[in-house]
C-alpha cells in the first residue's frame, strides 16, 4: 500500500502557513530545507519546525546540495538542523542552479559523515541527476540510504541500485498527477510513501 501523507517546504512557501490545517487534511510528515552548500541556513527552518511539531505533525530536514566538499556540507546541515532526534534527515541531490553541482563522491562523504555523526543514514533525494551519474551501475554507500525519488509522471522509474522507492514526489504542486494543493499549505511538493502509517512512523523513528 502507499499512503499520500508527506510534503516537502521551504521558505518558498511563505511565513503563513496553517500545519494544523495541513494534518487535518491527511498530511502526517513535513520534511523542510535546512541548508544549502557550506554556508546557508533557510530562515524558516527553526521556525517551522516549532509550528509543525506544535501541530502534531512528523518532522524532516534537507540539505540542497552543492558542489563542494561533502564533509564540510554535512556539518553545516547537522549545525542547521541542531539536535536531531525525531528528525528525519535527506540529501537534496539534484542539479544545482547557481553554480557547481554535487558528485557522488562528495554524496558518499556527506552520507557517511551523517551517519557517523547520527547513526542514521540519510535518505536520499534524486531524480533524473542521480540516474544519470549512476547509468546502470550501483553505489554499495549510497544503497544504504533509503530513496526519495522524484518524478512528475504515472509511475516512479527507480534506478536499479535500490530495490524500490520509499517516498515518491509525484508533484512539485503544478506538475505531475493530483492533488497539488494541501490546505493550510497552498501548492507544494507532494510526496507519497510506500508503505503504511506505521512504516511511515518506523522510518521516521517515531515508531519502535
């Protein structure tokens, strides 16, 4: 089974959002932009968090990666996102804008330094970026992170280095299938985990 229950935030998304109402329409994580590169914070990040816990609500953090050293991007996502407990912890691995985009390797140090510093591998947040580094090989320190793959279609096309997915974002809240809107939220990215309420709280930790 697959349940349709997370979304994924940034301070793109405006200061004026309603958890509350976000919960009440079905969403049970938020997983939300800590940090970018070496050097930035998202500003909405800490406060957030304090809203959507207040809400009930499961909690994540991502770091959008850049092309730079990945020990030194993992420390700035775990200053970011302070004590980690209950916080479930991503790679944004994708093409990056503005500037130099993140490698493998630099995403097998930053995973690694994550996990030795957590005891958690990251998950990892991939689309297109990630299929086409990987081609048709595998990554044995990549595969220890669960996959978050996006792709705005009818089905999600995992690459052949993770058995399936774990979350899909179908939707960047315009384009892929609906629904793209959540209330209290507006439009945003929408994910769907594959699993149940219970493995989705497992995951995330919250569940022994």
């Amino acid at each position: 089974m697959t349940i349709n229950a997370v979304i994924d935030i940034s301070h793109h998304n405006g200061t004026r959002l309603d958890f509350a109402k976000a919960k009440a329409d079905g969403i049970l994580g938020v997983i939300h932009k800590a940090s970018q590169g070496q050097a930035n914070i998202d500003p909405m990040y800490r406060t957030n968090r304090t809203r959507a816990r207040a809400a009930g609500l499961l909690w994540g953090a991502y770091h959008f990666a850049t092309g730079s050293d990945g020990v030194k991007q993992a420390i700035q996502f775990l200053t970011a996102v302070g004590d980690p407990t209950d916080t479930l912890l991503v790679l944004d691995f994708e093409p990056n804008p503005s500037g130099p985009s993140m490698s493998l390797e630099e995403a097998r140090a930053f995973n690694t330094h994550v996990f030795e510093q957590t005891g958690q591998w990251p998950g990892l947040y991939a689309g297109h970026y990630l299929k086409e580094k990987l081609g048709a090989g595998s990554d044995s320190v990549l595969a220890k992170s669960w996959l978050w793959i996006a792709q705005y279609g009818p089905t999600a096309v995992v690459p052949p280095n993770w058995p399936t997915w774990t979350m899909w974002q179908y939707t960047d809240g315009a384009v892929g299938p609906q629904p793209h809107t959540v209330k209290g939220i507006g439009r945003c990215d929408r994910d769907k985990f594959n699993g149940s309420e219970t493995q989705l709280r497992r995951l995330w930790g919250a569940v022994a």
